[in-house]
C-alpha cells in the first residue's frame, strides 16, 4: 500500500531505476509501429539503424536488420580520432528508458545487438560514468538463433531465460544488471568454451523493508544466486571497507558495526540491529561470486535490502467481500509513533468499496484515501467490499453437429462468485462432453465450476442421440401361441416407426394390443415413438375357415337352444367314431394275416433248404 507520512523526514531518494515497472504511456493506433512494437524508446531505436522515419518502418523491414545499436553508425562520425554523435543529450536521455525489446522477435536475421548505454556519453552529458537504462524485458530474443555480439551492459535485466540455446552467440556482456541466475547460459557451449563473456558487478535491489523498534536482529533470505551450472554461488556480508569512496554501491554497505552479522549455512544471514536507533536508514547488503579456479570469478555482485527503523507498530491492512472472503493479500504501513498517514484506498476489478472496520465499529467508507496514525500498539484496518454484478453465463445445449436441441439458459451472479453448471436433463439425449468460450478445447461430460467476472462467458453441453432397441413385436393367435418369430425394433429415442402386420397364410389379422391398450382399428400398420421405457406391441390372429369346417378355431361351439340339432350332431359324431372303429379293426386283421403269411413263407423256405442239404450229404457219402 502506498502511503505518505505527513510528519516523516523527505522519503529516500531513489539511486536506481525500479525494476518492476512496465507501462508504456502512449496510444497505439492501428496499421502503427506501435501496434507490434509498444516501447517508444525502442521505436526510435531500430528507426535510426533501419534510416527511416517511424511511420515508415514495418515489420518486413526488421528482417533486413543485421546489426542494432543504441546509437545507430549514421549517427556518429569521427573527428580528429575522436568519436562525435549527431544525436542531442535529451534523445541520449530518451533511449535511455528503454524498458522492453518486444518487436525484435521480427528481426530474424540480427546478428549483433548493442544497446548497453555510452559511457563516453554518460559521463559528458550525465556527469557519471555509471548509468543504467530501464531495459528488462528481453523475451523477444527467444528465438533468434544468428545472434553472435550481445552487448546488454548497464541495463535493470533480472530474466537472461530468453538467452538461452544460442548455438552462434560468441561475445555477451551482461555486467552490472539485476540478474541473480544465470543457468540459462548453459545451453551455449560455444559460447562458455571458446567465447568471450562479462557477467560481473550484479546490482540487485530488493523491495525496502521496514523494521520496528526494539527488533534486535533479522534474518534475511534465503537467497536464490545460481552460477552457470544452477549450482548456489556463495556469499557473504558486504561491509564496505574494500570498496572505494566512489563505488556507486558504497551507500547501500552494510558498515553500522564491526560485526554486522553472520551467514547461516542456508544462504540466509542474521543481521545485529541492537546498535541502530529508530529513524536509521541503512541497507542489508551481501556480496555473491561464482565458484571458480581463476583469480577473478566470472560471476560478481552485491544484493541489496534497503530498511529503516521505525518507532511505531505497523498498521495492517486486510481486505474483505460481502462474503467474507480475502480479495488481495494484506498489506502493512510503517510509520513512527504519532506520525499521521494517508493512504489511497485500493480498487479492485469488480469490487466497490463499502466501508472500513476497525475494532469492531463499521465506518462507510467511499473511493479515495483514508487518514491513519501511527502508535505504539499493532492495528488491524479491515477493508470491505461489495462485489458487482457480474457478467452473464450463457448456456447452449446442441447434438454433435451443432443443432439446438434445447432453448440457452442464462446464470447471472456477482463478481468473483461461483456458480455449478450442470447438463440439462433432455429426452432421448446423453451429454458427451461440453466447451467453454469455443475455444476449441473439450471436456469430458459431467459438471463445470465457472467464476464469474466482468466478461461475459458461454458454455456449450454437446449431446449424443440416444439409442434403444426396446420395443418387442409379437404375433399370436387368440389363444396366446406364437404364430410367427418376435420382432425387436431399434433406433433413437423420440423417433417414429412403423410396423406394419404380417401376411401370414391361414390366419386373418384380429386385433392388436399397444403397451396394454387393445383395439380393432388401423390394423394394417402402427405408428411407434420410441422411448425410453420399454414398449410391447402385440398382433392377435384368427384362424382361416375352409369349406365348411374350423380349420384353426379352437373356440367352443355356441350352447343353442334347439335340443334336436344337439342330438343329430351327437348321433353324427357317434356314427363317425363307429366308421372309425372299425376301419381300425379292419387294418387289425389285414396286418395280422400279413404277418402270418409271412411267417409260413419263411418256413417253407427254411425246409427246401435242409432237404437239399441232405441230399447233398448223402450222395458224396456213396
């Protein structure tokens, strides 16, 4: 939270550029360099290498860069052996706030970048020889491989990630930046094993701290310094006395006692603060080198805590919704007894301040600042927000190819709220997956958690048909026996068929039963909607009559009131059963007769043959 002490001593001046910071104050119009690339700086830059005027630079142009400079060759001539430069101290001064390099990403055949302030310059137009720019964002050298000359001195470059795997890259000079790792250079072997490189003199400041009085030490780090190989540079309290009066870091030493502290065997050190008195401005300042065999390690630098010492307890800050929950981490303001703060109230996207609690008492609070003050006990200011109304949630329901199958649906809800979307229950359809934004990435069917926020967002649920075989087609007669083979209709729920009936030889179609309801119309064919639940359709038939007789009509005979026709069928039948008794008798006795004559032709025939074997016997015994 920024705050401004009203009775604090002038806050501390500002001896190096801040490394986080990454706007770019100026409109971008469309079909403009500034559409692809946004730093100003660095426009007028590759303007001055490419000879041209800035509106007439493109994108195509960049790619017959070879070289860029800081300071363009058209722009220097030499003068009695002397270097002279046409541009003025105010652009010097200009390209000196270079923050990013996106838009180099198009100079694919650059070979040598130098943009390391002039030191020749500095010290004519700056007066100091020492003068970092405001680069930090290298990324767009992520992919350009012909790079060979690197020369990124005198920069605020924490991240060197982007410098990785350059197979030509011979000559880099990275000295006196932010960067605590350089592991990435590893990758370039030819580079660590034949080429010529500056790594030296790292300045890394870290965000200032406050202390409160009566804190006796303080523990710093662990620090995060890895050399060429990822492997912890060692390191160890800087205290001044080697460095000279004119080191631009001597401020920042850490000489308010003989023994200032000690370094812990974790890369952290724990500072003796008992000699310092409230209102003490002093730094916690560690020198680091990389491992090395040489006299002069490839790797140095210093990494810099700024603190002060304040008499009063801190105030902290919470931030709340109107659901209790967090909204941004706490924050502290640091003062001295007595001291009356201002601080802005925080605006978060979303969010609209309501009021303030302190203690317990619930103050209405509107967008500004609020006025605190400083004492001797810790404070506790919660801050309380009311969430917006958010942007809607539209949800579709479609088939695979993209047919509405079910009216969208709309989820509304507050800022930061959460909201369970769920598939629609829809007949004859089974969710197969759904999409956020279509933006082309599918999910497995089921539940989606989505938050909204201040942009409206869509989610489609895509469905597959569902298909049953669950409706059985039976053909009967009146008696309930299967007269021809089931039949099983298949397909999609909701759809319609129509089965029609069976020509079957003999029998006459009589009525038909549907899921329980029976009737006698429409007999030839019936319309079916497939559902879910399982059907029977049934076909009951009546068998044919031929001549004069039932040939397939099992159904008893009529009780008729005329007795006499029931004794003339009676004596009917019983002269027809005679008839039939005694054709039976009579193939009876045909069989019998048959068999008997049989039996006597083989006899016969048995005889003949032992009458001729004797006769044979007898005649070769003479």
């Amino acid at each position: 939270m920024t705050t401004k002490n009203q009775n604090s001593a002038s806050s501390e001046k500002a001896s190096e550029p801040e490394l986080k910071t990454k706007n770019y104050d100026f409109d971008i119009g469309p079909n403009t360099i500034s559409n692809w690339m946004p730093d100003r700086a660095l426009q007028k830059i590759v303007a001055a290498n490419l000879g041209r005027e800035l509106d007439q630079v493109t994108k195509e142009d960049l790619a017959n860069l070879t070289e860029i400079n800081l300071i363009a060759a058209s722009e220097t001539t030499i003068v009695q052996g002397r270097k002279q430069y046409v541009i003025s101290p105010s652009e010097y001064q200009s390209r000196l706030k270079l923050k990013s390099l996106a838009g180099l990403e198009y100079a694919t055949n650059l070979v040598k970048l130098n943009l390391a302030p002039d030191r020749q310059l500095n010290h004519e137009w700056l007066h100091r020889t020492f003068s970092r720019s405001s680069l930090i964002d290298i990324s767009a050298l992520q992919n350009l491989t012909k790079l060979a000359r690197v020369d990124l001195e005198m920069c605020s470059i924490a991240d060197i990630s982007a410098l990785a795997n350059k197979p030509q890259l011979m000559q880099l000079n990275l000295s006196y930046n932010a960067i605590s790792d350089f592991s990435p250079l590893k990758a370039n072997k030819q580079l660590l094993a034949s080429g010529s490189i500056e790594l030296k003199k790292q300045i890394i400041i870290a965000e200032p701290v406050h202390i409160t009085s009566g804190t006796f030490s303080y523990t710093s780090g662990p620090y995060q310094l890895l050399d060429l190989n990822g492997a912890s540079m060692p390191i160890k309290i800087e205290t001044g006395k080697h460095i000279g009066a004119r080191c631009n870091i001597k401020q920042y030493c850490s000489n308010w006692d003989e023994h200032v502290g000690q370094v812990n065997g974790k890369q952290t050190v724990t500072w003796d603060l008992t000699s310092l008195k409230p209102d003490s401005n002093a730094a916690m300042t560690i020198k680091f080198n990389s491992n090395s065999a040489t006299q002069k390690p490839l790797i140095s630098g210093w990494y810099i805590i700024p603190f002060r010492i304040v008499s009063g307890q801190p105030i902290t800050f919470h931030f709340k919704d109107d659901a209790d929950n967090t909204i941004a981490c706490e924050q502290k303001l640091y003062g001295d007894i007595n001291n009356s703060c201002t601080a802005p109230v925080p605006t978060f996207n979303g969010y609209s301040i309501e009021a303030k609690l302190v203690n317990g008492v619930k103050t209405p609070l509107n967008q500004g600042s609020l006025t605190t003050t400083i004492t001797a006990q810790p404070q506790d200011i919660f801050l309380l927000y009311n969430r917006n109304k958010a942007a809607d949630i539209t949800v579709h329901y479609q088939d695979e190819n993209g047919e509405t199958i079910a009216p969208a649906t709309t989820i509304s809800g507050v800022f930061s709220e959460q909201k369970i979307v769920k598939p629609q229950e829809i007949s004859g359809y089974t969710p197969s997956r759904y999409q956020i934004d279509h933006n082309g990435i599918s999910h497995h069917p089921g539940s989606v958690a989505i938050l909204l926020n201040n942009q409206s967002q869509e989610i489609t649920f895509y469905y597959n048909r569902q298909k049953v075989s669950n409706v059985i087609v039976h053909y009967q007669d009146i008696e309930g026996q299967k007269v021809a083979s089931d039949e099983i209709l298949s397909g999609y729920v909701n759809d319609q068929q129509m089965v029609h009936t069976l020509k079957l030889p003999g029998y006459t179609i009589q009525s038909k039963n549907l899921n329980g309801l029976s009737t006698k119309s429409e007999l030839n064919a019936t319309a079916i909607t497939l559902k879910e639940k399982p059907q029977k359709l049934t076909y009951i038939y009546t068998k044919d009559i031929i001549g004069d007789k039932k040939v397939a009509n099992n159904k008893p005979l009529p009780k008729y009131k005329n007795r006499s026709y029931h004794h003339i069928t009676n004596k009917i039948k019983t002269l027809n059963n005679r008839e039939k008794k005694v054709q039976q008798s009579h193939t009876k006795i045909k069989n019998k007769w048959q068999f008997l004559l049989l039996i006597l032709g083989l006899s016969s025939l048995f005889s003949i043959l032992g009458l001729t074997l004797i006769y044979y016997n007898r005649k070769n015994r003479k």
